[in-house]
C-alpha cells in the first residue's frame, strides 16, 4: 500500500512538469487514487509513465474528478 502512494505521488510529479516542482496537491492525488488501483493496479511496478499511460487509455472509465486532474496538467 505504501509503494501504491509512493508511485501516485511520483505519478503527479510528472504530470505536472510544467508547473516547476508541483507534484499535485493532496486532493488531486486522492482524486485518482482510487482510479489507479481499479484500473492500473497490474501496472504499479512499471513506472509512472506506464501508470500514466493507463489511466489516459482508461480515461472515458475514469472518475470525473480524476480526468479533470489530467486535463487540468495537460494530459
């Protein structure tokens, strides 16, 4: 569960490379969270660019919420 947090926090990180060191504020890390272990929990040893990937192919899936962390950093 602990490595589950780890890679959603580094997930964030990445997504939002434009915004200088915001790794995503604790509600847009609980937004997916739940999404990430639905839909890409096989994945969670692969990285967070695999993690990315997953949700974006899962997105018409994804709650409201958590698309809406992805467009809003630009994904």
């Amino acid at each position: 569960m602990q490595r589950f947090f780890v890679a959603l926090i580094l997930l964030f990180i990445l997504v939002s490379s434009g915004a200088l060191g915001h790794s995503g504020t604790e509600q847009e890390q609980l937004a997916c969270s739940r999404d990430v272990q639905r839909f890409c929990r096989k994945l969670m040893d692969q990285g967070d660019f695999t993690i990315l990937a997953c949700l974006k192919e899962n997105r018409p899936k994804l709650s409201p919420a958590c698309r809406y962390v992805l467009v809003s950093h630009g994904q």
